[in-house]
C-alpha cells in the first residue's frame, strides 16, 4: 500500500477516533440535566395528559434521571429524551402560534432548535411549544397561580442528587412559565440554569443545599420572594452584635444597646458605623444581605440593616465615626443575651395616635394602625384642614385604598393596571382583570364626588413600604392633589404566589405585574416619588419625612392664599 494513502487512512482513523471521544467529553453531567430538565418542565405545563394530573410527575423525574448516568453522548441523549417524551400517553394537540395583544417578554423557547436535527424529537417539542390544550392541575384556572396541588416530594433526601436536581427544577419551570416579572431579573432566568445546576449538583452538605435554594430564590429580585434558612442563620449569622442599627445613607446609626455588653466595647447610642471588614456600608450590605435576602431593589436592603453585623464568628471589625473622632476595632458578637440585660434606645419622634390634628390644622394618619371604622370618621373630620398626611411607611391591616379614595376621587377613575399569567398559554400574559373577579372594573375606584379633598394631600412611603402597602399607594397616588414624599419603596406591589418545593419549603414570588394606569412599572421599581427625603445622620430621630410633608402643605396654603 501507498505510504500516503497508509497515512491518510491512519490520520482519518485517529481525526475520526478523537471526535468520538470529544464528543463523549463534551456531553458533561450539566449538560445531560439541563435537557432533561427542560423537557421534563415542558412537559408539566405543555402537555394535556401531564398538566391534567395523571402522572406522578416528580417520581417520573426521579426515575428518568437516575437513567442518564449511562447516557454520554448527545446523539444517546436524544435518543433517550424521544423516548422520555413518547412514554406518556400521547398529548392532544391544539395549535395557537398568535401572540398579537398578549405580554411576550418572557416567551422564552429557543432552546427547542438544538434539536432541529432530530426530527421526531424536535416535531414533538415544537408541537407542545404551541399546545394549548393545556389542563390546569398545577396552575389555576384563573389569572391568579394558585399551584394548589404541589404537596412535596414523599421521603425527600437532599443526600440524593436526583431528589436537589427535582427541586431545582420543580422552582426553575414554574418561574419559566409562571412567573410575569421574570423579564424583570438583573440576570437572565436561562442563562443562570447551569449554575443553578453546578450549585444543586454539589451540594452534598446541608449548608450547600441551602445555601444553593437561597441563591435560587435570590436571583428573583423580588421583594416578595423571603426565605431565610435555619441552617444558614445558625451556620453563618450565629452571632449578634449588642447593638441595633438603622441604614441611614449607606451609615450605620446605632440606635439601640444593651447596656453592659456595649459597654465593653465602647460602643454608644449615635455612633455611626461607616465600614465592617474594610468594605464600605453599600458594598458590604450587597454582598452579605444581597446575597441572602431576594429584593426587588437595593434600597430595600436597607430594610434587613439589623442583619449586617450578625456574623458566624463572635466578633467583626468595624470603623466608627463618633462626633470628629474615627476608630476602629473588633467588636464582641453574642449568640444570645441575657433576658436580664438593661437595653437602651433612641428616642425618635412619632405621634401615638391613630389620626390626630398636627401643627395648627394639618391631618395625620397612620395607615398602618388605623381602623376602616376610624379612617372614615379621620377623613371627615378632616374635611376642612389645610392638607393632610398619610403615613404610609408600614403595612396596612385593617384598611383599603378604595375606602380612602371615596374621600379624596372626584370621580371614579382606574388607578393600576395589572400584567397576569394565561392558564393556558404557558409564558405569555396580557392586561386585564382575573377570571376570577365579580367586579366590572377591579382596578377602579371613586365615584363621582363634587366635594372630594382638594387640599394637598402628602403620601409618605420608605422602604417599608411593600405589596399591599404598595398597591394602596398607587390608589392614593391618583388622588388629583397627593404628592408622595419618602424614599423608595420595595418594588413588589401585588398578590403573591405560593410554590410548595419537593423538599417541603413553601417559596411565595409576586405573581402579577403591576403598572401605572400610564405604564410605568412598579414592580422592582417601586412607588413614583415627587420629593425624595434626604435623611442625615445628625437629625435622624426627628421624623423629617413629617417635618417635609408639613412644610408642603403649608407653602401650598400660603400660596393660594
């Protein structure tokens, strides 16, 4: 034989020989439970007999993915996701492609085309893409997710990696289909799956499982979406400084002591803490608590200050400022104290009551406190006051914003609209009322009112300001004379979803968008603010949101007059 034609052959043999093996090589574990994740998902929420119910459909996964431990090349992974896709009882296909007037920002299902060249495979996918004989059994009916019938996974073992991959994916395909604000993530929900997976894949101790489900969940930029593990908290925030601290412009205030245990470490009520561990308060607050707390916003950090010097170890550095004199130190952290410890505060400056007459003839309320029985009788008390104020900094219990609006709308007029998922159109949502709503128009309020209050009506919102307190906002906000003093609010305006995980934990997450009658968004955005209070770290304990609010209404007075 021709020893050029001998080596070519040879050549081929090995070019030949070597793609074989990168092929094997290039199909890592990530890879394999990503696809397989994927369409196990679309298979949830796209197919008719699986959407109905009729599977164990978490056991299914569990079974199958102990499978793919023998499945190493892509052409086998396709063979064995065609299979996986034909053992259920075929889906009765019902085609809709149309998208005109519907929200599409989250539909999101490029990664069908990787198997374009599979052509069963890939006619079966892009079949149930566009289903839309979709049943209803973990999701609702109506516009508002209900995932009812999620109970968690019997005997669920974080020590078994098919059990964390199942809670994995359980979370990550209800937030892919379900979830409206997803377009909203500082991160892309499908780019960070195969971290997701690398996290839940190696977490072999029950501090990296945690861990791993809170990075999920804080991922979600969503002020809504709490969950703080025990086996964090105990693991990594074991110790608690002697202190309380409030976030005053990226400046820790001390505002409260133990008496003693501060003592000891020189520590007073006032000081200002400006750095811990060498990082500045805005750097430190986002990689300790932006890594443990999901927040629509980073302003909403701030509301989770008590968390910042809580540590796993029992001291941590910290620089204070104290009048012109600046030290730093190590300061003692306790994992419990003493019931018998004196504690001491500052004393800030608020008003008792419910609703009262302030400054010569402006009104106060306290939305959070206040009865529906008692704002009626505030507001009509207060018909003939030079402005009113509304605190709005906390979380109303006990009231509406339509019940205010009866006072404060000429007539009736919308005031939010609202972003809701389709039952049956998994990704996609459109703007209207629930299915589910008895009332012609939900999102209205007022009604033709000659003598509604015309005088200047001071909105004030914070950081606590969240969900309801939010959506009450927005009422009041149309209020043809309201102008909203604070700072920003939390950015998670409207109802929640509740997601039982297989391992048991219940995940809430915002379930519908929530937007200005003019479209401005709400949702990690937070409340419209006309002025935003500068608070200061010398006169903090004087209320200045109040001490603003009064100053408006009594410029507008002297200004009509």
């Amino acid at each position: 034989m021709n020893k050029k034609i001998f080596f070519a052959i040879t050549l081929c043999f090995s070019l030949v020989t070597q793609m074989i093996s990168q092929e094997k090589l290039l199909l890592t574990n990530t890879e394999k439970y990503k696809q397989f994740g994927l369409i196990w998902g679309l298979m949830k929420y796209h197919h008719s007999e699986v959407s109905a119910g009729k599977y164990n459909w978490d056991e299914v996964f569990v079974t199958n993915f102990d499978k793919l431990e023998s499945v190493d090349t892509q052409k086998s992974l396709d063979a064995f996701l065609l299979n996986f896709v034909l053992s259920a009882k075929e889906s009765k296909i019902k085609t809709n492609t149309n998208t005109d007037g519907l929200f599409t920002k989250n539909y999101d299902y490029k990664w069908i085309e990787q198997y374009s060249d599979n052509k069963e495979l890939y006619t079966n996918l892009k079949n149930l893409q566009t289903n839309t004989n979709i049943n209803t059994y973990y999701t609702s009916k109506s516009g508002i997710p209900t995932f009812e019938n999620e109970k968690g996974f019997k005997a669920f073992d974080y020590k078994i990696k098919s059990h964390r991959l199942l809670e994995l994916f359980s979370f990550w395909n209800v937030i892919q289909y379900y979830n409206v604000n997803k377009y909203l993530m500082d991160k892309n929900w499908f780019s960070q799956l195969e971290n997701f997976i690398g996290d839940f894949t190696n977490s072999n101790s029950q501090l990296k499982y945690e861990l791993a489900k809170t990075n999920l969940i804080v991922s979600l930029n969503d002020s809504h979406s709490y969950y703080f593990s025990k086996t964090v908290v105990d693991s990594l925030l074991k110790f608690k400084p002697p202190v309380s601290v409030v976030n005053i412009n990226d400046t820790l205030v001390v505002t409260g002591i133990f008496n003693k245990l501060a003592e000891k470490d020189d520590l007073k009520l006032g000081d200002l803490i400006i750095e811990i561990n060498d990082t500045g308060i805005k750097s430190f607050q986002k990689q300790k608590i932006g890594s443990m707390i999901s927040s629509s916003n980073d302003t909403h950090l701030k509301f989770w200050a008590r968390y910042i010097l809580w540590n796993k170890e029992d001291s941590i550095k910290v620089k204070i400022k104290r009048k012109d004199a600046i030290t730093t130190k190590y300061i003692h952290l306790y994992n419990t104290f003493s019931k018998d410890e004196e504690h001491s505060s500052l004393p800030f400056f608020s008003y008792k009551k419910e609703w009262q007459i302030i400054d010569d003839n402006i009104g106060y309320i306290n939305l959070g406190k206040i009865s529906k029985e008692d704002i009626e009788k505030a507001l009509e008390a207060f018909s003939n006051t030079n402005g009113i104020i509304l605190d709005l900094r906390n979380y109303p219990k006990n009231i509406s914003g339509s019940e205010i609006a009866e006072y404060t709308y000429p007539e009736r007029r919308e005031y939010i609209k609202v972003l809701s998922p389709l039952a049956e159109r998994p990704s996609l949502a459109n703007f209207g009322k629930p299915s589910i709503s008895m009332i012609i128009d939900p999102f209205k309020a007022g009604d033709k009112n000659s003598k509604y209050y015309n005088k200047k009506i001071i909105l004030l919102v914070n950081t606590s300001t969240q969900s309801k307190a939010e959506y009450i906002g927005m009422i009041i906000q149309q209020s043809p004379s309201c102008i909203t003093l604070g700072q920003m609010t939390s950015g998670a305006p409207l109802n929640v979803a509740v997601f039982k995980l297989p391992d048991g934990t219940e995940i809430q997450f915002t379930s519908m968008g929530g937007f200005y009658p003019d479209g401005t968004g709400v949702q990690r955005n937070g409340l419209k603010i006309d002025h935003f209070v500068k608070e200061t770290t010398s006169n903090f304990t004087a209320d200045q949101y109040i001490l603003k609010g009064i100053e408006l209404i009594n410029a507008a007075k002297n200004k009509a007059n």
